[in-house]
C-alpha cells in the first residue's frame, strides 16, 4: 500500500526593501515559493494468518495433482502476491462433521482449540475459514434412517455446534468466511457406489437437510458477520469432469476451481 505523505510548500519570506526618504515605497515582487516535495514510500501490508477448518474438502483428500494439498495449498501463493506476509494452517480432518470439530474424534485433537491458540497468537490479520457440514449429512443417512423428529434434533444440533465455533473464532478478533453446503444426492456420489445402502427416498432427504442446514449457516454467518461463500453456486460438485471418481471429492481440476471461490470471497471483503 502506498502511503501519500503529501506536499508541503514551504514559503519564504523576504524583508521588503527600506523606503527611500524622498521616493514612493517601491512594490516588492515575491521570489518564487520554494517547494518540498517528500517521495511517497512503501507502507507494507500487516502479516496475515489464515486457519481454515473443516473436513476432507478442505484437507484436499482426493487431490491427484503431484502437490495435492487441496485448495489451501494453492490459495497460499495468490494470497501472497496481494499479501506476501501471509501464512495458511489446515487443521482440516477427513470425515469430520461439526461435532467433531469442537470434540475432536479417534484420538485425535479437536481443531477448535487449535485453531482459537493459532489465531491468539498470530500477529496482524487473521481470517478464520469454516467449511463443515457434508459428512453430518451422510453419516445421517448412510448409517440410520431418521425419523423427521430425528432430523430436526440433528439440524438443532448442528446449529448449536456452529453457534459454538463461530463464537470462539470470532472471540480471538478473526474475520469469518464460513461456506454454505452443496447438495450431495444432486452430484455423481449417487451413482458412484460409495454409499450403497443409502436409497433413493434418503438422497432425496438428504437434500432437504441439506437446505435446512444451510438456513442455519446463514444465520450464523449473519449473526457472528461472517463472510458467506457460495460453494452451490460454483456447480463444481454436480460437474463430473471436475469430480474424483467416488463422486464425493474434486479432484484436481475441481481444486483449482475450488481455490478460485475462495480468493474471491477473501479478497473482495
């Protein structure tokens, strides 16, 4: 960012001429005003931490580029031509779902508490991503057939979790961007045969919790004044060519455009 210090004009002033005993006053013409001119100077951007949250969507699980590292991984260079002082730390797990974020789940630690100590600790801005919800969905359905009862308690306990992380992330001063939920019985995973037991009356379930949750997700963004990202708007998930073959993860292709959103969300804030 440049910084204009601005012109300063300095004036200088002359004593005027004594008067001739016998002669008029003579009109003294100013000199020029002498003018310092300061050259602006580079102020350079605060550092920036970012720490994103979430599950195998945002660990980068099925990346078959030679770098993987999903779309953190190749946020961090865009993010660093604007911001060269800027630093990104997954903590994203595979097959988490909101509760786990706040639990921690198979021995492993919770990314809340980590991601709270990280952005504590960071120096300039911080930006904190959230992007949970998917395996909530799955795990509802894959593994039991709810009751409509049984959906209301998991989208109420969804919402509380949410409510929980928000709060805690935006307590350490971080600013938000929190990613609404693509539906996932309108993508390939119907058909790819990783959740076989899951029927067509559940997929069709599953998309109306989908939407509910992503009620939650706005309300939550509007209450904690996150940023919103709209993943479903992309239709990277209903394009095949962009998908790895289990229908559930992008691949490559579908990373770079992953990557692509969420620049934008966080650069035009």
């Amino acid at each position: 960012m440049w910084r204009v210090l601005g012109l300063f004009f300095m004036a200088l002033t002359l004593p005027a001429c004594q008067a001739q005993a016998v002669l008029p006053r003579p009109i003294v013409s100013p000199r020029p005003t002498a003018t310092a001119t300061i050259a602006p100077t580079m102020t350079p951007f605060p550092p920036l931490t970012i720490v994103t949250l979430g599950d195998s969507l945002t660990q980068g699980d099925k990346d078959d580029s030679p770098k993987g590292g999903g779309w953190p991984r190749r946020l961090l260079p865009l993010i660093q031509q604007v911001r060269p002082q800027t630093q990104i730390v997954n903590l994203a797990q595979p097959g988490w779902t909101s509760h786990d974020l706040l639990q921690g789940t198979g021995g492993a630690p919770n990314q809340i508490d980590q991601a709270v100590k990280v952005l504590r600790e960071a120096n300039g801005d911080k930006i904190a991503t959230v992007w949970i919800g998917v395996n909530d969905l799955f795990y509802l359905y894959e593994f039991g057939n709810p009751t409509a009862a049984e959906e209301a308690q998991e989208a109420d306990r969804f919402g509380r979790d949410l409510d929980e992380l928000l709060d805690r992330l935006k307590d350490t001063g971080a600013h938000i961007f929190i990613a609404l939920l693509h539906d996932p019985s309108q993508g390939p995973v119907q058909t790819s045969g990783v959740f076989m037991s899951t029927t067509g009356e559940e997929w069709a379930q599953m998309s109306q919790q989908a939407l509910r949750y992503n009620t939650i997700v706005r309300a939550a963004a509007a209450k904690y004044d996150a940023t919103l990202v709209d993943i479903p708007a992309t239709k990277i998930f209903t394009t095949p060519a962009l998908m790895f073959e289990d229908g559930i993860h992008p691949n490559a292709r579908g990373y770079n455009a992953l990557v692509q959103v969420w620049f934008d969300a966080i650069t035009q804030k």
